[in-house]
C-alpha cells in the first residue's frame, strides 16, 4: 500500500439551526469520497464532520420553537445523522459544539492565547449579521441593510464592550506562510482572494459577545459569552481526542494533529485561512496543512433559499434516487471548487448515460457473454501475454496513476472523466472485436481475451469508482465473482483483500461470475409540467 501517514480531514461544523440542507451534504459527500479513497490506499484516516450548536443563530431559533437550545439541538443532531446514514457516508468522529469535553479544550486555548497577549477588552461597533454570525462591512451591505448573503435578513446595529483578538499582529506571519505553502488555500482563486484580503491590512476582531447566553462564558470574565466563531474552529481539536481520553490540547494533539484538509464553502474561506490559522500562531501549534474551498450550488440556475421556495431536500432527493445517484451527480457533474446547478432531468441523464448504459450496460452484456461462451467464469488465458498495445491494456495500464492524481487534487469530476474514457473504450473495443463472430468461427483464443479485457476494465473502473458510489461498486465487484463491500471502507482497511487491486490484469483466470443483473436500473424523466 501507498502511505503510512495519518490523514484526518474535515468538514465543517455544520449549525443546527435548521435541518441539514443539500449544501451541508455536498461538502460532506465531498469529504466522504476523499476518505474512502484515503482508506483505500491504506492510509489511516480520520474523517471529522459534527455541528456547531451555540451562538445567538442557535439560541433565538430554540427560543421561537420553544425549546431549550440542546433539546433542540439533539433533535436536528439527529436529522443530520441520520441523513449521513442515509448518504453512505462514514464518518470517525462527530464532533458536537457542546460536548463537555470541548469547554475544556476551549478554556485551554483561550488561556494559552490571553497568555501571548493576544487577548484585549475594546469597544465592537458595527453592522452584525445573526444567520452568518459576522460582522459585515457597511459597503457590502444591500438596501435597506440587509445581509449580502441572507437577503431576506437585516443587520443590527451593535456597540457594545467585548474581547478582541488581536489579528493585526499577524497580518506579516500570515503572508509569509501563505508564501512559503502555496497549497495551503485552494483554489488558486480562492487563494487569491485571501491573499489579497490580507492585503489590505487586518483588523482585530471581536470574540466575546455580552447579550448572548448560548455558549462558553469567556475563562477571565464569565459575564462575556464566547464568540460562536472561536468556539467552532476548536470542535476541529476536540474530535481529535480519544474516546475516553483526558480533555487536553496535549492529549488532543497527539495522533492527528495538524489536520490534512479541511473542506469548506467559500463563504467560510476566511474564517478558516485567516482567522484560524492566527489563532493557531498565536496558541504555538502548527497549521493545518490544506484548505480546500468549494463553490456554491444553483438550482435550476437559481439560489436557493427558503425564502425562494426552491430549495432541494438532500432526504427526499436521496429518497427518491439512493445514494449512489445523489453522490455521483454532484461529483461529477461539478467540478469541484466551482459553482454548480442542480437539475432534475440534468440528474437523470448524467445517471441514465453513465451508469446505466455505459458502465451498466458494459458489464451486462460481457458477462452475458461469459456465460454464454465461458461457462461463467472468467476466461482462461495467460495475462502477461497480451500485447502491450491492447486499447485496453493501454488506458488501464497507466489509469490509476491518473486517478490517484486527481483524487489527490479532490477533481473528482475529473476521476470519473477518467474512469469513464475507460468503459466508453470498452463499449467500443467489444463492438469492434465483435466477440460473437469470433466465437462462431472457433476462434476461443480471441473471445477469451475480449472477454477478460473488458470484465476487468470494468472491475478497475469499480474500484476507483468506489470512494464516490460504494453500493454500485460493491454490485459490481460481486458480479465479477467477489466478496468484497466497499460500502464498509472502514473494516475495508483492515483487510488485504484488496492487495493491488489497483493494477490492470488483477482479475484470475477461472474465477466464477455471477448471472448478470442490471446494476443501475435506468431512471424515468421527470414530470417537468412544474
Ligand atoms: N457553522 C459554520 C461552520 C463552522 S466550522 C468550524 C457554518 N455552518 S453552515 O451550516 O452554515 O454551513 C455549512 C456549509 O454549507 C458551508 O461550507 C457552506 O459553504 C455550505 N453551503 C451552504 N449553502 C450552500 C450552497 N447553496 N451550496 C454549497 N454549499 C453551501 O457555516
């Protein structure tokens, strides 16, 4: 296997002020296929995902339901787990905002940055946005003060005496660390937009609040509640803790420290590539080392939002289509980084096209073959000995280099451009080589290697496909005659069963296949009267 070094990647701590919506699944889909193909390496991973449960956003939406704000935050805590279960996505750690453990490394860090000196009482004046628990600057703001990104929200007014950190001081080690790590904010335009933020010069920001109960009571001054912000970021420390471990920075620190990637939305770009990481200058540890931001997603070309009346429910569209259909469309429908649409009768035809016919299609008609001509078994024949200009042969040898490349650079648009050019090949290649004709002139040679050349293009296409459609590839895998569940990447780790299975030529001669059965059924068009 390829890497030994441990690999613990994030998603955000979503807020739980609502339901899980398809933005909170997109990044989290992103970062479950991410680590499956970092478990399929071998490599020991460990993915993070949880929610972010104080702060004013959290405390006025349990107030209008009624609630106390953490039965109303265990109640949506649920709905996202259970939509994560629903997606296939197989998180490590869930990290909760109000875990008891994490006031203590919260408390910590706080101390440790108050120490540095970094921590000051000042006066915070300015224009505060509730849904993105930020201060905006009165130019960005639309008509009648309302938020650029919650249109439907007004900005209130605050000026009051709180805690600021003091992000001005590291405005030059900022800019060399961005200089010396050039990877670290992706992508290059992303990057570019914090660069040149910082640029223009950084201000103190504030991080306690005096009107707000929801949260941590500031270590030095408990009449003052944590900013939800500070707080948030640290969930990331806290879920590195073992279960039962004492909850301590040294302790929290030890094994997977610093975080490989954390995925995000652009919207959050600088609280995680500015704020966080001063913070984690100031506190003396080490920085994370990637930050990779997303686009934001349309739908039918148009933002979404409850005010629209647009929205797309991530647990009716999972519902109506599986998992595997939900994953793999907006995998490989957006390149990831970008913005991207959502459309219905889009959805159907990237599945229909890709995985009932090209791939699906592929697969049921060779192993129809297989029975018909090979007693349903892979062919016999010597795999060393055919020709290194094989189509196949030729793309599959050097395939998963490829793959792993992009994978590595989280294209995963382009993992399943590369996957596919493979199965169209194969489709083309069984066309061309017209198996049938060879098996009615006696020729066995040919037909057996048609046949073995296309069934194990397909078992290499399932592999790499499997970090992104699991159950599909899981289908697959076992048509071809083995036992092997990729939907379960976590005990799939601890396995060697799937020893250089990223080599074209892996699939053994004789071995027994399974009756065809489609495995992406194709879907209907939707109704598109509304
Ligand atoms: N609680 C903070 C994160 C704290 S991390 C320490 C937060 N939560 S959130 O629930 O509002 O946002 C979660 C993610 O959803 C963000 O990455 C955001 O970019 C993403 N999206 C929200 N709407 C989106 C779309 N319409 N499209 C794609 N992603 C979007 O922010």
């Amino acid at each position: 296997m390829h890497h030994s070094s441990a690999f613990a990647l994030t998603t955000p701590l979503y807020y739980v002020n609502d339901l899980p919506h398809i933005g909170s699944a997109y990044t989290t889909i992103a970062a479950d296929a991410m680590a499956r193909f970092q478990r399929l390496q071998g490599r020991p991973t460990l993915f993070i995902t949880g929610t972010d449960e104080h702060g004013q956003k959290i405390e006025r939406t349990a107030e209008k339901l009624d609630r106390s704000p953490l039965d109303h935050c265990d109640q949506v805590v649920q709905g996202f787990q259970s939509l994560w279960t629903l997606l296939n996505i197989q998180y490590d750690r869930f990290s909760r905002t109000t875990d008891p453990r994490h006031e203590a490394i919260v408390r910590e860090f706080y101390q440790r940055v108050e120490a540095k000196g970094d921590i000051y009482l000042g006066q915070q004046q300015g224009w505060y946005c509730v849904a993105c628990e930020e201060f905006k600057e009165e130019r960005e703001l639309l008509p009648e003060k309302r938020c650029p990104i919650h249109s439907n929200q007004a900005v209130e007014w605050r000026d009051e005496r709180n805690y600021f950190f003091r992000l001005s001081g590291y405005q030059e080690r900022l800019e060399k660390f961005y200089a010396d790590h050039p990877d670290f904010i992706q992508p290059p335009s992303r990057r570019n937009e914090v660069l040149s933020f910082v640029s223009r010069g950084l201000q103190d920001f504030s991080i306690s609040r005096l009107n707000v109960r929801w949260g941590f009571p500031v270590p030095s001054d408990p009449s003052q509640t944590l900013y939800v912000w500070f707080d948030a970021l640290l969930g990331y420390v806290t879920a590195l803790l073992e279960p039962d471990a004492k909850p301590t920075l040294e302790n929290a620190l030890k094994s997977w420290w610093p975080i490989q990637l954390h995925l995000i939305g652009k919207d959050i770009l600088r609280f995680h590539a500015v704020y966080w990481p001063a913070m984690l200058m100031s506190a003396d540890l080490p920085l994370p080392s990637r930050i990779f931001s997303h686009g934001f997603l349309t739908k039918d070309g148009q933002k979404m939002g409850k005010s629209l009346g647009n929205t797309l429910d991530p647990v009716e569209l999972t519902g109506k289509y599986g998992a595997d259909a939900v994953r793999y469309y907006f995998l490989k429908e957006i390149e990831f980084g970008r913005d991207g649409d959502f459309n219905e009768t889009r959805f159907v035809q990237v599945l229909n096209a890709d995985l009932a016919n090209d791939l699906g299609n592929l697969l049921n008609r060779t192993l129809s073959m297989a029975k018909k001509y090979c007693q349903l078994q892979v062919p016999t024949l010597d795999v060393a000995a055919i020709a290194p200009e094989h189509p196949l042969k030729t793309l599959g040898d050097p395939l998963s280099d490829r793959v792993r490349l992009a994978y590595e650079n989280l294209a995963f648009s382009e993992v399943c451009h590369i996957i596919l050019e493979l199965v169209q090949t194969g489709n083309r290649y069984l066309d061309q080589s017209a198996p049938w004709t060879r098996y009615k002139e006696g020729n066995t040679a040919a037909v057996a290697e048609i046949l073995y050349t296309v069934l194990e293009s397909v078992r290499l296409a399932a592999y790499w496909l499997s970090p992104l459609v699991p159950a599909l590839s899981t289908n697959i895998y076992k048509q071809l005659g083995y036992s092997v569940d990729f939907g379960n990447s976590l005990k799939l780790q601890a396995t060697v069963v799937l020893e250089s299975h990223d080599r074209w030529g892996t699939l053994k001669s004789n071995q027994a296949l399974v009756e065809p059965t489609p495995i992406f059924r194709a879907l209907e068009l939707p109704n598109t009267e509304h």
